[in-house]
C-alpha cells in the first residue's frame, strides 16, 4: 500500500544510510502523501525497524506503512547489500521524520 511512497524516498534513504557512519539521520518526509494513503489518523504513523545483517530482527507485521519500507529497502539490491553490512534501526516518528542509525557500524577488516 505504501509501497510506492518509500519507492519515491528510496534513493535518499540510501545516501542517509552511507552517512550513518558518522552520525545517525533524519529524513523529514512529506505528511500528506501518506495521509493521503492511509485512513488519516496521524497517531498510527510510528514505528521502528531493526534491521540485523540484511534482514529484519523485530516484529513489523502489525505496521504496513513499517512492513512496506523493510520491503522496499529489502527488495532494493545496492540498499540490502549495504544493510547487510551492520546493524540499523529505521524509525518514524509522529513528526514525519525518518530517523537511520546504524547501531553497530560493522569493521572493514573483517569484510571478505
């Protein structure tokens, strides 16, 4: 369902997510595409992705706006290749904003 609305943030999400070796991110998204999307209700858009070594470690199920960005971010080969690298949490605020934080930034040295 918002698939197509993260498809749209993807390419920004991706630069953020490099930039998370110095220092977490913030995306400020744009608050009526996704109400336009959803049933309006401002208090449903919260939720927070832990993604451990390319793969999502925490239940999402219950958020499709949560479940759809993990999707998208999966499905994407240059964005699952660079989460596959560390371990990050992705979380939206009632704000709008996309907070990325890479919470165990993974060494070089032991990359094969």
């Amino acid at each position: 369902m918002y698939a197509q609305i993260w498809t749209k943030y993807l390419p920004i999400i991706r630069i953020l997510l490099k930039r998370t070796k110095q220092d977490g991110q913030v995306l400020d998204l744009n608050r009526i595409d996704f109400e336009r999307m959803g049933s309006g209700r401002k208090a449903g858009y919260k939720f927070t992705i832990e993604f451990t070594k390319g793969r999502v470690s925490n239940l999402i199920s219950s958020s499709a706006l949560a479940s759809d960005l993990a999707a998208v971010m999966i499905e994407d080969k240059a964005t699952k290749e660079f989460l596959e690298g560390g371990e990050y949490t992705v979380s939206l605020n009632t704000k709008f904003q996309l907070l990325i934080k890479n919470v165990a930034p993974a060494t070089e040295e032991g990359a094969e």
